[in-house]
C-alpha cells in the first residue's frame, strides 16, 4: 500500500460547555485508500472527532490536516466541499421520495433553468451506481426497500457529492450477514477505487475481516494505532476498556421451567394501517433466553412494544402465569413481575435530568415511602443505590449526578440495573447492547445470563446475531410481521441460516414454527 497521509489530525481538544472533556491530546491519521477502523467504548470520544471532521462540531485546540494543507472545517458544507463525507447509524433519508431523488437532492440537473430533469436524474444516478457497483434500482422509493438498500442510497449519496474520505458510523449494525457481505464488497471497490473509508463499528470480526489498520481511542484520547494483521480481537477489547474482557459468556445447560408468558395470535396495526403483528405466538418458560431475530421493521420493536404495554393489539390475548391480561399499560405488566430493557435508553429507558439514584426507583418509589406515606428514606436509596453502582460498574462522580452526564454505555448499565432487580421474574431485552462498548455488553450479556439461571424468563429481542447465538436457548425469526422460523435449540444455528430467514429466503412450515406452541 503506498502509505500517503490524506487525513490528519494533531493534538486536538474539545471541551462541552456542561465541562466535559470529550477529545483530550487526540492524534490519528488514516491512508489514502485505506479501510481504517475507529475503535473505543461508549464515552471514549469517537463521536466528537468525527463530528469535528464533518464539521458538526469545532475542537477548542489542535489542528486538520487534509492532503497535507491545513484547514478548518466550520459546518458539514464545508466538510462535503472538502471530499468528506459521512454516513450517520440512523439513515437520513426522505422516505417518499424515489432512491434516484435522494441521491441527487438538491443538485437536480434542471431542464431550462426551471424544471427538474427527471431523465437525467435517474440516468446519473444509475450511473453513479454502476460505476461503485451497487445493485439497486434506483426507480424504487425508499419506504419500499430494504435498510440494506438504504445504507447504499446514504452511501451514494456522499459518493455523488464528491467524498473522497467516507466515514460509516456502525454501517453494518441494521444489516444481515448477507447484506454485511454485499456491503464489504462494495467497500473494497471503493477502496480499490482509491476512497479511503474510517469505519466506526463494536462488532470485532468485522473489523478483523475489512479492515487494514485500526486506532483505539480510551477516555477522550487515542490509545495506539496498529495494522489489524497484527492484532486480535481479544487484544483491541483489552486495548479499549483498560482491562482484560471476556469475549465469551458461559452458560451453563437450560432447564427450561413453567410457561410465564403466552402471547396468542397477536395481531397489530401501525398509524398508517400497516399490519406490524399478524398472529404472533409464542410461549416463554422459566430458565429459558429466547431470542428474536429479524431484519429492522418486521415487528420485532411492536411485539416488544405490545408485550410490555407500551401498545395495545387489535386483537390476540397475551397471558402471564396463565392469566390474561385485559389492559395493556406498562403499570399493569410491571405488577406482574415483567420488567423491561428499551431500546431506546434516552427516551423510554431513563429520566435525562433526574439523577442516578432517582432513575434506579422510578418504578420502586413506593418501597421507599416512610411510614407516613409521605417522605422518601433517601438514606435507604441511597445505600440501595451505591450496591447498584458498584454491582453493574457503573462510572460517575456521584449518584447524585444527572443521568444525562454519563456515556451511552453507563446509561444502559442503570437502566439494566433498575430492570434487572430481585423481583424479576421475566424480563423483556431489546437491544441492550446497541451502541454501546465491549466492556458495558459483558457486563450486560453477562447479567442477563446469571438471572436466566436464577430462574427468569428473558425474551431478547436483538439485530446482533452474535448476541443472539452466545446467549439464547432457543430463538425466533420475524418476516414481514410473522414468525417464520423457530429454533428450539441454537448450540448448532449460524450466522448466515439466520440471515437466510430474517431475509425470507427460507421459510419453515407453520406446522415446524408452530411447535413454539
């Protein structure tokens, strides 16, 4: 590889106006034509740097290297015009527009100075597609294709505006192994072509297998930078966290129990009258983790959403310890002993500007009550609170401090913390590791794993499929709002006999799925 530095920076400081040092002393530099992994737990500063490249943010020291000149880069217009370009983990794409018009927007060829040229939109867009080798139709309105096609739309569409530096935010996190497969082969093209790719990802063997070098960043700063062949996956999580991690959990032999959860042909439609759930069941047992597989937006997040009440079916029944419940709200399941990991930590997990200690027992605060029924024990909490801390290794000054204050990954771990409590006795996980680093998902996985043996039962509902095979006992796949595979046994299940079922490509009988019953 003929190593010329294309993007550098030196000695760069970013400071929050709440006095968070978000990038302290940060170097790094990448190849041109180079796959270059950025690598660190949740807190570590990624997100900073990159957004100071993109011209998001400004860094309050330190210099920009581009092609060996100097320069500031003020607003993501900036960034573009330069050859940067950046696709964000949550795709900002118009959903009724076509994917040609995506690409294009808001550098439509115009036919008199007036009128856009649809012609010719569509022929440069499926000329920009054929030259990176992306196989899609371009013709196709977003809203009707898969999140695979839409990394690719995100893709072109920095591609198009001249980015010569991509930089993809965990691009494979929504993806299956075959879509993941298809896009590393783009990728090499790209590279092949001369771009030069950082790739933001937690996922270890992706970055073993796509990328040629790899910076690690701790704390707010770089920790070393090195090529990946001569490395490892045990070496970067060690590198990244401080410490050595267990990148394996053990779990010892199932010994599946009593049914505590039945959902019975659940069927749910969405604002727009879109049948998200169209007879869903299935039976969760004591001492049981069963996953839920499947491709983004096949109802895996309504069937959550319904079993913990966030939303009620149009029809079905859903019973626990063989009694049906008739409301659906999120009070009523939690009396019944179901508690609830979101995917969403900031919105439906926890309580921004309330602190630590309060977010551990916003569900609880009755159990804290006096004996007049009117002030709160804080000493009690507060004990209660520092156990919790401690047990789930979470990293703040004080419990006293705002939730908000903490990394993504500290946040999830007081949201599992408050879920994951004595009472529990099943326990509904979606995502509870998106987006966040190696040392909080041990923890995390690991938890989940110790109250599967004390008898819970865990319905997890996860994109990683990775997770999905270390952890489950038996696992389910959702297509277009139906369970179209169901494995009572994972020790044996890939990766990829996966992927072939969250695409559609495989389906079982609905006498082989109905053996869930």
């Amino acid at each position: 590889m003929d190593e010329k530095v294309i993007l550098k920076v030196e000695n760069i400081l970013k400071v929050y106006p709440n006095g968070i040092v978000a990038n302290r002393n940060v170097n790094f530099e990448v190849y041109e034509g180079e796959i270059h992994a950025l690598i660190g737990e949740n807190g570590a500063g990624k997100s900073t740097l990159m957004k100071i490249l993109f011209g998001i943010e400004s860094p309050e020291e330190g210099r920009i290297i581009l092609n060996g000149e100097e320069v500031k880069i003020e607003n993501s217009r900036k960034a573009i015009n330069l050859g940067i370009g950046m696709v964000h983990q949550h795709f900002m794409l118009v959903d009724s527009l076509t994917i040609a018009e995506n690409i294009i927007l808001g550098n439509e060829p115009k036919k008199r100075g007036l009128f856009i040229d649809r012609a010719r939109m569509i022929k440069q867009a499926e000329e920009y597609s054929q030259k990176y080798n992306f196989k899609i139709n371009v013709r196709d309105k977003i809203e009707d294709v898969s999140v695979g096609v839409k990394q690719k739309t995100e893709i072109l569409k920095a591609l198009v505006r001249g980015a010569k530096v991509l930089i993809l935010d965990e691009p494979t996190a929504v993806l299956t192994p075959q879509e993941t497969k298809e896009l590393f082969t783009e990728l090499k093209t790209l590279k092949k072509q001369g771009h030069t790719i950082i790739f933001i990802s937690h996922k270890l063997n992706e970055i073993m297998e796509i990328c040629d070098r790899v910076t690690i960043m701790r704390h707010g700063t770089t920790v070393e930078t090195g090529y990946i062949k001569d490395t490892n996956p045990q070496d970067i999580s060690n590198k990244m966290v401080g410490r050595e991690i267990v990148l394996h959990v053990d779990k010892s032999e199932v010994k599946r129990g009593e049914v505590c959860l039945e959902a019975d042909n659940l069927v749910y439609v969405n604002s727009i009258g879109k049948k998200m759930l169209d007879g869903v069941s299935l039976k969760l047992r004591k001492g049981e983790i069963l996953s839920v597989a499947g491709v983004e937006g096949n109802g895996q997040a309504e069937l959550a959403a319904v079993l913990t009440g966030m939303k009620a079916p149009i029809s079905g029944t859903l019973k626990i310890f063989g009694k049906e419940i008739k409301t659906f709200n999120p009070g009523t399941l939690r009396k019944n002993k179901l508690t609830y990991i979101p995917e969403d930590r900031m919105r439906n997990g926890c309580a921004a500007k309330l602190s630590i200690m309060d977010n551990f027992f916003t569900d609880k605060i009755d159990r804290y009550l006096r004996k007049n029924n009117i002030f709160l024990d804080r000493k009690k909490m507060r004990k209660q609170a520092e156990d919790l801390v401690r047990n789930f290794n979470i990293k703040c000054g004080s419990i006293n401090h705002q939730v908000q204050v903490l990394s993504g990954g500290n946040i999830q771990k007081v949201v599992a913390a408050r879920e994951l409590s004595e009472e529990a006795q099943i326990i509904i996980a979606e995502q509870p590791t998106r987006g966040i680093d190696a040392g909080a998902s041990e923890l995390i996985r690991r938890k989940i794993v110790e109250y599967r043996d004390k008898g819970a039962a865990i319905l997890l509902i996860s994109a990683d499929l990775n997770e999905v095979l270390e952890l489950s006992d038996s696992a389910i796949v959702m297509h277009n709002g139906r369970i179209n595979a169901y494995f009572k046994d994972t020790s044996t299940l890939t990766e990829e006999e996966l992927g072939y079922y969250m695409l559609g490509v495989k389906n079982q009988s609905e006498e082989e799925v109905n053996a869930i019953l």
